[in-house]
C-alpha cells in the first residue's frame, strides 16, 4: 500500500501526465479498466486479490479508497489526476464516497481471472492466518 505523486507537464495548451509500466507503476500493465458513474452511496471493490496488483487513479473527481491488509485498515483520498494509490495482492479493497464526476482509472498486473478475486471478507482474513 503506497500513494505516489506523478509529475504534471504541460504548457499553456492544457496538462499531460505520462505514468509508464515498470517505471512509474511497478509492475508490466496487462489491463486497465475504468469506473465512472457510480451511483450514490454505493461501494465499489470490496474484495482482494490473491496475485493482481493494482494502480488506482482518479483521473476525474474523486473518490476514497480503505485498504485493509489485515493488521491496518487506511484510508486515502483520491482526489487529483497526479496521484496514485497501489494496491498490492492480498490486500482488501473498499471503493466509496465517489463524486458524481468520478473517472476512476486502475492499471493491473494481471489479465482478469475470477479465481484470482477474493470477495468474502471473512475468507480473506482466513487467508491472512
């Protein structure tokens, strides 16, 4: 669980902010999806990953991110298109209080494969012992 902030280039013609894979990201980028148009006070993620790891970034509005390795639970705000949050495997994740303008970006280290989801809580601190 690390939060890193990206350098903003650009000029007087608008902003750009280039993140590479094995550079900026830690791990080779396999997959990246989206979420946007969230629905009031619903949760996104909750669950974990038993290899994924993910790079999340608000690339619009914003949003709170509770990661929960099983001895901390932190929660961070994502609320600038500079900065990003990884989530590393077996760390469980708790998407909540979007804007409605809210363009979420994740990055993954693996192409999706259920197995790979961990999405009971309880499971996944019995994972932990």
């Amino acid at each position: 669980m690390s939060i890193a902030e990206h350098r903003v280039l650009g000029d007087h013609r608008g902003q750009l902010i280039a993140i590479e894979g094995g550079r900026d990201v830690p791990f080779e980028i396999k997959r990246v999806f989206y979420i946007y148009g969230t629905q009031p006070n619903t949760p996104r993620g909750q669950h974990a990953h038993h290899k994924t790891r993910q790079y999340l970034i608000a690339v619009n509005g914003s949003c709170n991110v509770t990661l929960d390795d099983g001895k901390q639970r932190i929660t961070y705000s994502l609320n600038k298109p500079n900065i990003g949050l990884l989530q590393e495997p077996l760390v469980w994740g708790d998407l909540h209080d979007f804007s409605p303008d809210c363009v979420l970006v994740v990055l993954a280290s693996e192409h999706y494969e259920e197995g790979d989801y961990i999405r009971d809580y309880a499971h996944f601190q019995e994972i932990l012992k």
